[in-house]
C-alpha cells in the first residue's frame, strides 16, 4: 500500500490521464518495460496504479503525457521488488517532447536489481455503490455490495486486481517540473531604500456583508397575549357584556377593569409576512440580526426597541427558525428610522451551497477483488465487493420533517449493521424479500458497524396524527416595573404523536426527530440513537394498538407581559411552583395570585348570580301567564294559590341575588383596588412593601 504521503500526492496525477483520454495521443504512462498489475479507483476522483517493471541497463524508459509530468513526479515511488525499498532516481530535467509525450528515461542506481514496482495516482472516474439487500430469517439479512468501475485510461486493464475504496484524502496540482530560480535581494551599503508595505489580503473565516432582507414597522409586529402593548381595558356594559378598547403601555390612567377579561380580536394580528419571512431565512445560512428601534417619544428608548426585537425573535422562532442564528440588537431612538425591527443576513464569506453543513464524519473504506479481471479501455464494470450475511430486520421509520417524508404514514425500512469493516458509502438499494422485489431506497454512508435505516416502501399499515402545543416557564425576573416584567422564559414546544399499528402483528417503529440548534430536548423516549443531527426514537406499537410518543424541547425566550393580564397571572403561577431564583419576590407574588384569585372568585359568583336571577324572572314571567289564564277561565282555587306562593318565593330569590351581587361588586372593587395598589407598588430591585390579601 502507498504511504500516506505518496497517496497524497497521487490525486492529481488522475487529472492527467483523464484528461488526456479523449485526445489523439496517449493518455496514460506508458511503457514498453511495464505491466500493470493493480489498480485502486477512489470516490474523490483519482486512481492508484501499481506498475511491474525491469530495469534493463539501469534505465528505466517511460512515456509520460506532457500535461500530467508535474503530478506524476509528485505521487511517483519506485521500490525494489523483492526487499520493497524505496530506489532514488533521477530522470532529465527538461526531456523531449513528442506528440504532446514526455520521453522520460528514469536513471536507477547501478547497484538495483532488475525487478522494480513503479506507483503513482492519476485522475479517474469516481466509482458508483450499489447495493442489493434480501431479507431471510429474523434478524438476519444477506447484504451485497457492487462498485460500477469505468475504465476511461486510455489502456487496457488485463489480469490486473482492481480494487475500490474512499477516504478523507486530499488532492491538488503541483508544479515541480520547472527550473525554480528564487529571486534574491540585492543589498548595498549605506544606501536607504523606501520599504515597501506588507501585502493585505482578505480574511476568511468571519462574516460576510450584512443584506438587510426586511423592514418591519412597529404595527406589523404582533404582540403576543399579555404584552403590556395589548392589555385591554374592560367594562362592564348591561349583564356580562364587554365593552374592550386597546390600553397603550404608559397610559396610567386607564387600568383593566378585570384581568380575567377575554382578549379582543385585534391582540391575534396576521402572522402573514412573519411566516414568509421565516420561510426565507430557514432556506439561508448564517447569523440573522434583529435590529430593533424606538419611537421618537418613548421614554425607555432602549428598553423599547429591545422589546420589538424580541418579539419578533420569538414568533421567528415558533415559526422554525434555529433560535441560535437570531441575534437582537436594541439601537434605541435613531433619527430618520421608524419604530420597527430591520432584518439583516450577516452571511458566513465564501459559503458554497454545495458546502455540507451536517458535519458527519468522512469515513475510511477499501474493497478489492481476490482475482485478477480485464477491463478493456472504453468499457465499464459491476465488481462484486461485499457479499456478508448482517444483523438486520423489517422495521418502520416515521420522518415528517425528511423533504421526502411523509406526515401521516411511516415507511417501512430495513435496518441492518454494516458487518465490514469499511464505510459503506452513499448509494442506491434494492431490497429483495421472500424470492421477489419488495421496494428501493437509498442509504447515506454507513460508518464500520453502524446500524443504518432505510426506508424501501409506503404500504400505510403504520398511522400517526401529531398534535403540538407551547408553554412558557419563568426562568429568571430581568426586570419588574409597576406590573409589567421582563423575563427569560424557558419557552417548551411538546410534540405528541398518536402512532397506530394496522396490523395484527406487533411493529418497531422509529420516530425520526430534528433538534434545530438553540432547542434542548427535555424529555422523549428513552430508547433512541443519533442519525446525523436527528435523534431517531424507537417505539414498539402492538399489533391493533396506539401508542403516544411525546417530544418536548426546550429554548430560552425574552418576554415582556404585564401581571394584569391572565397570561401573565398563569406564569407566576407556574414561576411560583418550583423554588423561584430570586426569592425575595416569591411572597409579594404569591399574595398577588392569591388576590387575583379572590377576584376571579367574586366575578364568577356575579356571573352565576346573573345567570340564576335570569332563570327566575323567566320562570316568573311564565307565572304570571299561567295565573291570568286561571283568572279568565274562573277557576284554579288552589292551584292558583299554589302558582302565586311560587311567583313570591321567586321574587324573593331574585332580591336575596341582587343583594349578595351589590355585595359580590363590592368586595370585587375593593380587591381591585389592593390588587393594583400593589401591582404599582411592585419593583424589581426596590424593598417588597407586604401585600395585604
């Protein structure tokens, strides 16, 4: 085998003979003292040539084409045969030319022996995999591993051992033919010379130009439930109707009524350019920043405009957008810019789209035929390079988010072990089953012993209906100013799959799921393996049954909500369930829930009052009709005695409600007041005055 430095150098020698396979004269090295005995194609497109020779008088006579001399020299070893010492030679530095060939006669020492072995790498077609899969006896598969091998050297390949492999090697262009003369600077006493400057040159590695891809005004940013933007104030207009108006951030004046009102319509805005926007930075690469502005008149001028940033960074985020590529930058008040966030790409420099991005390893791999073969120039050949029984078996594999995936039914896949002990690399597979054609796929590379999943077809036996849902925990108080708080908030998205097997027989199903960076899963299935950046959950289904998988994941967001509004009251409860960080709130908080607890209790009880008394004047005006029809006809005695103690009893009962309601109302202004009083009161950082309950 080369060593790694002559392999290395032989990826360029390839280019030569390749491209010179297509033009009159040779091609290839050639020589009338040489016989080919092997040859090894690789997948990055060079190939490893391994010559006989005798080295008849010392010299050794070769015919080099002109355009592949440079990479020749720099991959060529030559060893003895029978020891395998490396030989030095020597050869003319410029040699003649003829029909675009290189005559290059190769000096060996005096003292060599005859037998020599002459190695080098020149350009080649890279070879194709092929693979064909038959499923047998549970837990077990029969793999078989072809490589397409075209032979376009120009010459043909008799009885030589041809092998195939890939690896990480890399391959470039060399110029050692040439005479190289260095340029010395001539120095001369007690003279000055002007020094010229350094050379500049770009940097590579950091970011590119910033595009500015959007601007978005302040009103087309919609603010989520509870933002201090979209606190409505509410009152009550006849018997449980509401009257709702939009309450700007600041006006102190007016406060909601009630924190448990409705939202209005108006606090849901059109999602419609935030989800086009989103789409358009899921398909880029490279740090997104949201660059926020404040209005001419807002006092916190910062504080604003890193709010509007953050807002949109969150519905970016539940939009699909890695939440490590959004970056917030607050500039406060800016002359000649609206209130609004601008969007820009900060693109990587030099990002190529053939570029990978998953980081997987390049794996090493090597197959070679035991017997010798000819591959006459111009011809292509199937070279049989794997045929191993593996661990394997008929499996399902469900990938929503795979390009080709589908969202309602899982493929089925067969999984299996590499069992060599080389990287099976990227190709098609046929799976055969029970002496027939059961479907196709296509694998990436399989590390040496690694288990891969590939799915083959869709036959719909394996259901799945997914439904997702979001919470948001407190993690940490930034900031809290008369009711309304900034927080970093653990934002969770949970995904529960209801998997159903159609089956009779039991099925393994694996549940593919992407993490996208800046998510942290919290909680899955605890079976699971990695499959590139996904993780892949495996999950038995019953034969008949349903089983649910939950997914949930979490990353942090900043929000800004007002603890009058019920979205703000439901994550200081949940804030108050855990040990908070900073406990000195926790107190002041929890007097304010129970508070808001009290109120909420006081208006149900009105609610329900209302609805009550409306029952009664409905059943009284039922009453009273039934009383005047006894009063015209005459008659009823006692039945109208009854019909009339009745209406009373329920004239009564609507008195006692009105009373307790006024009561109820009371109770509810009064608990209204402490409940704002104390909200004002609240400060992050200030001493936390006692909230009286």
């Amino acid at each position: 085998m080369p060593s790694p430095r002559s392999a290395l150098g032989t990826a360029a020698l390839l280019a030569l003979l390749a491209s010179a396979g297509c033009s009159s004269h040779a091609s290839y090295v050639k020589s009338d003292d040489t016989a080919l005995g092997r040859v090894v194609v690789y997948r990055n497109g060079i190939a490893y040539y391994e010559r006989h020779a005798r080295a008849n008088g010392g010299v050794l006579a070769l015919q080099v084409p002109d355009d592949k001399v440079d990479d020749f020299l720099k991959s060529l070893r030559v060893t003895d045969a029978a020891t395998g010492a490396p030989i030095p030679v020597s050869y003319p530095t410029r040699g003649a030319t003829h029909d675009a060939t290189v005559e290059m006669a190769i000096q060996l020492p005096p003292d060599v022996g005859q037998d020599v072995v002459i190695t080098y790498i020149t350009e080649a077609p890279a070879w194709k995999p092929s693979y064909r899969v038959v499923v047998g006896e549970a837990g077990k598969v029969e793999v078989q591993g072809y490589a397409i091998v075209d032979n376009t050297s120009g010459e043909d390949w008799r009885d030589v051992l041809v092998g195939v492999g890939s690896s990480s090697a890399l391959s470039f262009r060399y110029d050692l033919r040439s005479v190289l003369h260095v340029a010395r600077q001539e120095l001369q006493g007690e003279r000055r010379f002007a020094q010229a400057p350094p050379t500049g040159g770009a940097t590579h590695g950091g970011h590119g130009e910033e595009e500015l891809v959007l601007t978005l005004g302040d009103d087309a940013i919609p603010r989520p439930e509870g933002h201090p933007d979209m606190l409505l104030e509410t009152a009550e207009s006849g018997r449980g109707a509401r009257v709702a108006t939009r309450k700007k951030r600041g006006d102190a004046a007016r406060e909601p009524a009630a924190s448990s009102a409705p939202q209005a319509a108006g606090a849901r805005q059109d999602l419609g350019e935030i989800v086009k926007l989103a789409a358009k930075l899921r398909s880029t690469r490279g740090q997104v920043v949201l660059e926020g502005y404040a209005a001419p008149g807002d006092e916190d001028a910062t504080g604003r405009a890193m709010d509007r940033a953050n807002v949109l960074r969150n519905h970016l985020i539940e939009q699909g957008v890695a939440p490590a590529r959004l970056q917030v930058v607050a500039r406060g008040n800016v002359p000649g810019k609206a209130p609004g966030v601008e969007v820009k790409l900060d693109a990587p420099a030099e990002v190529s789209a053939d570029t990978p991005d998953d980081g997987a390893p390049v794996g090493e791999s090597h197959f070679e035929s035991k017997t010798a073969m000819t591959i006459a120039r111009g011809t292509s050949a199937m070279v049989s390079i794997l045929d191993s029984q593996a661990q394997g078996d008929i499996v399902y594999v469900y990938t929503p988010d795979d390009e080709r995936g589908n969202q309602r039914f899982a493929f089925k896949a067969v999984r299996l072990v590499n069992p060599t002990k080389s990287t099976l690399e990227t190709g098609p597979v046929t799976v055969y089953g029970e002496g027939r054609f059961v479907g196709e796929g296509m694998t990436t590379a399989i590390p040496p012993g690694a288990t891969a999943v590939i799915p083959f077809a869709l036959d719909r036996q394996i259901v799945v209906e997914r439904e997702g849902a979001n919470e948001d925990r407190i993690a940490r108080l930034l900031t809290l100013q008369r009711g309304v708080f900034t927080a970093e908030v653990q934002h969770a998205r949970k995904t529960t799959m209801h998997v159903t097997n159609r089956m009779r027989q039991a099925a393994r199903v694996f549940v593919r799921h992407e993490v996208r960076e800046g998510w942290t899963l919290k909680s899955s299935p605890e079976v699971h393996e990695r499959l590139g950046e996904s993780y892949l959950f495996e999950v038995p289904v019953p034969g008949g049954a349903t089983v649910d998988v939950v997914i949930e994941e979490t990353t942090p967001l900043q929000r800004t909500v007002d603890l009058r509004s019920d979205v703000g009251m439901r994550l200081v409860r949940v804030y108050l369930e855990a040990p908070p960080e900073d406990a000195r709130f926790a107190p002041a908080l929890a007097k304010l829930v129970a508070i808001h607890d009290e109120m909420v209790n006081h208006e149900q009880n009105i609610v329900s009052l209302h609805e009550r008394m409306d029952e009664f004047r409905v059943r009284i005006d039922e009453l009273h009709m039934q009383i005047a029809s006894l009063k015209a006809s005459k008659v009823g005695g006692s039945l109208m005695s009854h019909l009339q103690k009745k209406m009373k009893e329920m004239s009564e009962h609507i008195q006692r409600s009105t009373i307790a309601v006024v009561d109820h109302e009371e109770q509810l202004m009064m608990a209204r007041i402490r409940f704002q009083d104390a909200v004002a009161e609240l400060s992050l950082g200030a001493s936390l005055a006692a909230v009286t309950p």
